[in-house]
C-alpha cells in the first residue's frame, strides 16, 4: 500500500470487510480495500482495509466490535 496509508482490518471473509468499510465511510473516515484472495482458489488470500494514517486509532475503536 502507498505511504500515508495504515492497515486497520484484516479478515479473509469479503463481507466483514464490507462492513468495516461502511463503517468506516459512515464515520467520515476513507476507506480503501485490497483483495488479496487468489483467483483460482478464493479460500487463499486475505482481505485488507487501510485508512489514512491520522484516522489510524479512530478507525480501529471503531471495528473493535467486528473483530469479535
């Protein structure tokens, strides 16, 4: 990921991400998604939800929830 950017959510299941997303936006925070799953074999590969860096501990107390 570019610099500037901070990895706040890590899951491998393409709905939680979505979630966390929308979360996220919902509290005016930018929110990018990188899809790491293998094309052949979706069950390899995680879902990453990054934030910009000064948003870092907002976003993460707010999916503090998800993670359970």
């Amino acid at each position: 990921m570019e610099e500037g950017w901070k990895e706040v959510f890590l899951t491998v299941q393409e709905y939680k991400a979505n979630m966390a997303k929308d979360i996220l936006e919902n509290a005016g925070i930018k929110t990018v998604i990188m899809n790491q799953h293998d094309s052949a074999y979706k069950s390899f590969g995680d879902i990453v939800v990054y934030v910009p860096d000064a948003d870092e501990n907002k976003a993460k107390e707010l999916l503090k929830e998800l993670k359970h």
